[in-house]
C-alpha cells in the first residue's frame, strides 16, 4: 500500500509542476500556449463524463439502504434549507466588500468591451421556470448522456426509492451497483493520471490569452474578490464547522488538498466533485448524506459564485456610471441568485449568469460586463474554490445535523491514521450502503 501512495504523491508533484510550466509557456510563447487549450478540456471532460454514473451509483446505494423515506426527505430539507442561508450571507459579504472598494470607478467602456458585453448576455440562461424544467430528463438515461448533474440527481432518486420499496427483493440490484460503483471509481482513478497533461494545457491556455495588462488593470476586483472568499471561507465557513461539528476547517481543507491542487489547475470544481463524494464517504459522512448533499449542492450552494455576481454587478455599474443603490442592488442580486440555481462550477458559468441577470434586469448594464471577460478565467478559480469547499462543509455539517457521521472515524482520518486509497476511491472495509436508522457500532453516530 505504501508504493501505491507514494504513486499518487509523485502525480499531484506532477501537476504542480506543470502548473509551473504552463504558466512559464503562457508568458514565454502566448500563440503556442493557447493551441494547448484543448489538452485542458479534454481532460476536464473525462472527469465530467464519470459524474453521473457515480452520482447515480452513490445515491442508488444510499437511497435503497434506507428504511424511512421521509429520512431522505428531511436530509435535502434540511440541506436545501442551509444552502439558502448561506447564500444569503455569501450575498451581504459580497454587497459590503464591492460598496467598499467600489473597484470600477476609474475604468472605462470602449466599443470592444461593450461588445463582448453582448456576447456574453447572448449565451446566458433563459429563466427560472426553464431551469425547473430542464430538471426532468427527456429519457430515463438521457441524464447521462446529457451530463445533467440534476437530472441524474432526479432518476437516481426514483430508483432509489423504488428500490427501497422492493425490499429483499431489490438487493441483488443493490449488491450489483455495489460493483459498479468500484468499476466508475478505478476508471476515475486510471484517469487522474492525465491530471498533469490537463493542468498544463489549461493553465497556459488562460495565461497565454490574458496575459499581464489585464491582470494590472483590474487588479482591485480580482484581489479583493480573492480576499473576500478567503474570508468566507476561512472566518464564516470555519467559525460554522467548528461551532457545529467541532472541526477545524484548516484540517478538512488539507484532506481535501488534491483536490483544491486539481481544481485550481483546471478551473472547474466539476473535475473534483467525483472524488469529494468519495472523501466524503471515506471521512465517515453516510451515503445517504453525501449522495444527496453533494450534487445538490453543486447547483444550489454556490457561495464563490454568490459573491462573485454582487461585487462583479457593483463593478460593472461603477465602471458605467450607473452605480446601484441600496435597493436596487438587493433586487438586483436576489433576482441574479435564484437565476444562478443549476449553474455548477464549469468555467464560465458565473460570466453568462451575470450577463444574463443584467440583462433581465438592468439591460443598460450588460455592455460593462465585457470589462472582466479578461479576467473572468482567474476569478473562476476563485469561485470554484470557494463552491468547492462551501459544499464539502455543507456535507460535515448535514451530516452531524442528522447525525449521520462517524466522529471517531473523522478524527482519525483527519489526522492521517486512516489513508484515502487513492487506487480504488473506495473504502473496501466499508459496507456497500449504510443503514441510516442502525449504524453499525464500529460508525457509532455522532451525538449533538
């Protein structure tokens, strides 16, 4: 077992090091290093493209072990409940900072910028009640084909249920999916190999593109953006986990360390949700909680992209001359966050988001967003980021709000006695899918 840690050690070195050297080709030769983008996304897509089969396989197997229902019903109540909250509060530290620095006050719009202003409005989402439609696959396996994390949310619940309901006789099906479940994650692993490729072409691709006068330009949005998610999620997001579960957030931050090293590389927190539900898992959070809180999450609890539409609309206005009041402002942004709701952490989802909100609210505005599509790449990095560690607490505290995680099992794996297989993904001495009514005495709850 010792060799094959030591394997994975060296590859996320890999990806360091490549993350260096893509950022050395981006500046050295910016033509060459924007041919290399494609190297980024095929990597990307061969994550995406195992998201479904191991969402479905994670919440089938949490979902049928389950003798109430109604317990899984109280789970995503009460996670789509603690999203809320905390998009609200990502909302307000968003509106302080951006009214404090107010960042785009000496810009100013040209025709090119207001153009890729349109551009980006033209590509946004329609609308609430689309979104609540698109939900509903058009197929039972159009979900994963489509690569719909709610979608794949939806049937994996129907089967579920409907397996919880066969009773003895939906066990052979369990017991299979079991199996499958171990097939998704060694293909998962066997693909992380590519990491370094995918990390280099990704990183010299935006380097190469942006270059440094945009960088210089808007450089009080992107670090004061920076700062403020750093806040987030080390002050509010810490003081929450260690109030509530009793963990320290720098300690679950270092567990889940390759996986903020992969998503920083490639910019998408869609590349690590596979592995965050298995570290989840392995963390001694039940199936039940992490299938269900983990994917609903990467829809509805996006804190980095909360904060990044208020600063980035009192940006755009600033730099119009249009600044927002205090009232229109909390219209504004409340309309923008219920229109973000399904836009996970791909790479350039909270551009077209912010577009698209200005664009049904504020039509006037939408030119000015063309003034950070340059640097829209590195702030995704910090929405992505944030979504991402956002989410892996949302599934720590669900859990102990249900007490439905081993804090025993969380102690020792926090502190390094009780290792991640990185080969599998999958805890071989855990059982297929835990009872959420009668955990075993060995993953005794937690009592809060």
């Amino acid at each position: 077992m010792a060799a094959r840690r030591d394997r994975t050690h060296y590859l996320y070195l890999a990806v360091i090091a490549a993350v260096v050297l893509g950022i050395g080709v981006g500046f050295a030769a910016p033509g060459v290093a924007v041919e290399l983008k494609p190297l980024g996304t095929g990597f990307v897509n061969l994550i995406k493209m195992m998201i479904s089969p191991i969402i479905f396989c994670t919440i089938v197997l949490g979902v049928g072990s389950v003798r109430k229902a109604a317990k899984v019903g109280a789970v995503g109540g009460l996670a789509l409940g603690y999203f809320m909250v905390m998009s609200t509060v990502a909302l307000a530290i968003g509106l302080l900072v951006g009214n404090l620095l107010e960042p785009g006050a000496s810009l100013r719009l040209t025709d090119e910028v207001a153009a890729a202003g349109e551009k980006q409005a033209s590509g946004a989402s329609e609308g609430t009640v689309d979104f609540l439609l698109g939900i509903i696959p058009k197929t039972l396996v159009s979900a994963f084909t489509e690569g719909e994390v709610l979608q794949t949310l939806l049937v994996a619940l129907l089967a579920g249920f409907a397996l919880q309901a066969m009773g003895k006789a939906g066990e052979p099906v369990l017991r299979g999916i079991g199996h499958i479940q171990r097939l998704v994650f060694r293909i998962l692993a066997m693909i992380m190999w590519a990491a370094p490729v995918g990390a280099f072409g990704a990183i010299a691709a935006v380097v190469g593109e942006t270059g440094l006068d945009a960088l210089k330009s808007l450089a009080v949005i992107m670090i004061g953006f920076y700062i403020t998610c750093a806040v987030f999620v080390f002050v509010v997001l810490g003081a929450l986990l260690k109030l509530v579960a009793g963990v320290n957030i720098l300690t679950l931050l270092k567990y889940l360390g390759r996986e903020f090293l992969l998503i920083l590389s490639t910019s998408s927190s869609e590349s690590a949700l596979p592995r965050l539900i298995a570290k989840m898992e392995h963390l001694g959070v039940s199936k039940p909680v992490v299938g269900i809180t983990v994917p609903t999450g990467y829809s509805f609890n996006l804190d980095g992209t909360a904060i990044y539409l208020t600063m980035a609309s009192l940006f755009v206005a600033e730099a119009m001359g249009n600044p927002l009041s205090i009232a229109e402002q909390i219209s504004l942004l409340v309309f923008m966050i219920i229109a973000s709701k399904g836009a996970a952490g791909v790479t350039g989802a909270g551009l077209a988001t912010l577009a698209g909100g200005l664009q049904s609210h504020r039509p006037e505005l939408v030119d000015g967003v063309g003034l950070i599509v340059g640097i829209d790449r590195f702030m995704s990095e910090a929405r992505a980021l944030t979504n991402f560690a956002g989410n892996a607490v949302a599934t720590v505290l669900v859990g102990t709000w249900t007490k439905e995680i081993d804090k025993a099992r969380v102690a020792e794996v926090l502190a390094g006695r009780v290792p991640f297989d990185e080969k599998t993904l999958v805890d071989d001495h855990a059982p297929a899918a835990e009872d959420m009514d009668d955990l075993p005495e060995s993953r005794e709850p937690v009592k809060v």
